[in-house]
C-alpha cells in the first residue's frame, strides 16, 4: 500500500522546490488567477495545497490556517514532500510604517514559543540573504509603500493581550521593529533547522495603538499586490539561475 510522507498532506507525489505560505486560504484564489495550470488540493486540518507555474518557475502555495504552530507544521510537511524555498506570503501589525504597507522582514524578534522547540533562543531568526536581496530588488518596481526591517513575532496579537504582554513599542520602533505578526520568526527559524531558504513579505492589515483595520475595499487590491510581489520576488530570484544555465 503507498503511504503518505507526511501527517496532513496527504501526497503520494512531491512538490516543486518553491513553497509560498499563506494563513488566509481565500488568498489561494488570488495566486491561482496568476499561476499557469493551477490545481488545489484541500486535505486534512484545513491545510490546501495549490500548485502550478508562474513565469517559467514551477511552485506550490499553501494555505495553513493562523499561527507559530501551524506554520511550523506546514513547513516539516512542505520539506518532506521536496520544498527548498519557503517564502512567507502573509499579513501583520503596522509599528513604524502605515497601514497598506508591504513589508520585507530582514530578521524576526523570536517573542513567540514555537521556535524555541527547534532553536535555542540565543539563534538568530534571519531569512536567506540571496532570497532577501532578490525581493528587495523586485519591491523596488513596485508603486506601493515598502519597508525593510525586522518583525516581531508574538503568540498573542488581540489589544488585550499585547497590553499585558507590556510590548515595549518605543524600543521596537528604535531597534528597527516595522511591524508585529506570529509566525516569521518561526519560518525563519524552522526553515534554518531543516536547511530550507525562507524570506517573509508581509503586508500591513492592522495598525498597532489604534488597531484600526485595513478596509476590505482596500485590502483586496493590496493583497493583489502582495501576491504579486511574491510572485515576482520568486522570479527575480531565479532569473539570474536560467541565464546561467541557458548560457552555459
């Protein structure tokens, strides 16, 4: 009998080398309508797999639910059905910059529990700089506000929670914290441990002291542009591979 390599993928086939994590399963509709010869695959947990090709370059999209715990799942089983390039397509917290805003994490703050099971808390939590260096590249492009910086990951985000957490706003915005979300620092993290690159492109939905919501009139064509941005970040990082290999 074949057997599944994973618990809630239920996948006897493997997956391209490039994964895109999503929370928000509706935001697999908006990667399909960009992908040549999507197909989605809903299994266990309310984990969904899409997979198709964007430019050239083969990829899957997975959406994951909300949360450090999940996200790590995902990535074990995204690794062990081939994965080697996590790219975190999600929302966060604005801290330093407006609502609307894409944000490109150069580091995640480990405020959150999960990444502890896999890394002593004295390792950093850092995307991969070839990954990170071709988004910001690519972001460059695009007409929208963008920022570079770190985020902070938390197990708690309602005002409530962050109240007593007592979250140090003032030194977040001084040390170069742009924004709050809970799971790059996991990502980053758990991509490490199981020798995966990973970079996370986020953008703004909530905005920290107000805790004003981003509009869904606006929220929709923002999220357009952040798959966008995260198609195009994957592109421009194997861009330069194709040349070498077509001019070798």
């Amino acid at each position: 009998m074949n057997k599944s390599r994973t618990w809630y993928l239920h996948r006897l086939q493997g997956i391209p080398e490039v994964a895109i994590l999503v929370g928000d399963s509706r935001r697999l509709e908006l990667f399909s309508k960009k992908l040549k010869d999507p197909d989605i695959d809903v299994s266990h947990h309310n984990f969904a797999l899409l997979t198709g090709e964007y430019k050239g370059v083969p990829l899957s999209v997975m959406a994951y639910g909300m949360g450090a715990p999940a996200v790590a799942v995902a990535i074990e089983e995204l690794a062990a059905l081939g994965a080697k390039v996590i790219v975190r397509a999600g929302t966060a917290m604005a801290v330093s910059c407006p609502l609307g805003s894409l944000l490109l994490a150069e580091g995640g703050v480990r405020l959150e529990g999960t990444s502890s099971s896999y890394l002593p808390i004295e390792f950093p939590a850092i995307p991969d700089h070839g990954l990170l260096n071709a988004f910001e590249k690519s972001l460059s492009t695009l007409n929208v506000p963008r920022y570079l910086g770190l985020i902070a990951s938390l197990d708690g985000l309602y005002p409530n929670r962050l109240k007593e957490e007592k979250v140090d706003i003032a030194l977040f915005r001084r040390l170069g914290v742009v924004g709050m979300d809970m799971e790059t620092a996991t990502v980053y993290a758990v991509s490490r441990v199981l020798g995966l690159k990973a970079v996370s492109l986020c953008l703004t939905s909530v905005e920290f002291g107000s805790f004003e919501v981003l509009a869904e009139e606006m929220r929709r064509p923002l999220e357009e542009l952040l798959v966008e941005a995260a198609l195009e970040g994957i592109r421009s990082y194997y861009e330069p591979k194709k040349e070498r290999r077509s001019g070798s």
